[in-house]
C-alpha cells in the first residue's frame, strides 16, 4: 500500500465519523516527517475520540502500522502517525488556535474530493 493509499483509508475513516474540513497537505520536499499530513477536526472531545479511533481501526484493517497516536485522552488535538501520512484530528475549537494550514502554507493541498466523494 502506497502513502496515497493510506492518505485515502484515513481521509474515508475520519469522513464516515462526520469530520469537518478535512484537507490533506502533501509535505513532499517540504517535511521528513511524512509524505502528507491529513487535518481534520471534531465538534466534541466524543467526536475527535471516534475520529481517532476510525482511523486506527481502517489502518489495521489495511495492515498499515500506527507507529504512535499522542493526546487521544485529552482529545484536544489528536496525532496518529502511520509513518508517511501523519493524521491530526484538532477539537474545533483548538484547530484554529494552532492553524496548521498557515503554519505549513507552502504545502500544496491535495484533492480529496473525488475520494471522499465515493
């Protein structure tokens, strides 16, 4: 399975948990941290809670290996790393706060439209 691959089972499993403005950065020749970054955000700490968890659960169903996920308890701002896709899954009302849109600008966004739309 390739990064696009997974970007595509994390944006579908953070969609069937009704998140909100999903967009997707790719970070190639930008970051070494991935290939992309996936950003989302949830209405309630129950709701990026399932988000999270969807996206665990799609990537095991994939084989794909979550290296970490750091702040599920606190459900502020949730990070899933599955290694060349890294998932951040904000509380509404911290997304705006770290605006990691602005932070990472010079990131194309990638079209998840069609993806999503499936």
């Amino acid at each position: 399975m390739n990064e696009r691959d997974i970007l595509t089972t994390v944006a579908k499993a953070a969609d069937s948990k009704r998140a909100e403005d999903v967009i997707a950065l790719n970070m190639k020749g930008i970051s070494l941290i991935a290939d992309y970054f996936l950003i989302c955000h949830g209405n309630s700490d129950k709701q990026v809670q399932a988000i999270a968890r969807e996206i665990k659960e799609k990537a095991a169903e994939m084989d794909v290996y979550v290296e970490r996920i750091e702040g599920f308890d606190e459900a502020r701002w949730v990070l899933i790393d599955l290694g060349d896709v890294v998932a951040h899954v904000f509380h509404k009302d911290e997304r705006g706060y770290y605006n990691l849109e602005r932070l990472w600008g010079d990131a194309p966004i990638e079209d998840l439209t069609s993806e999503l739309n499936q």
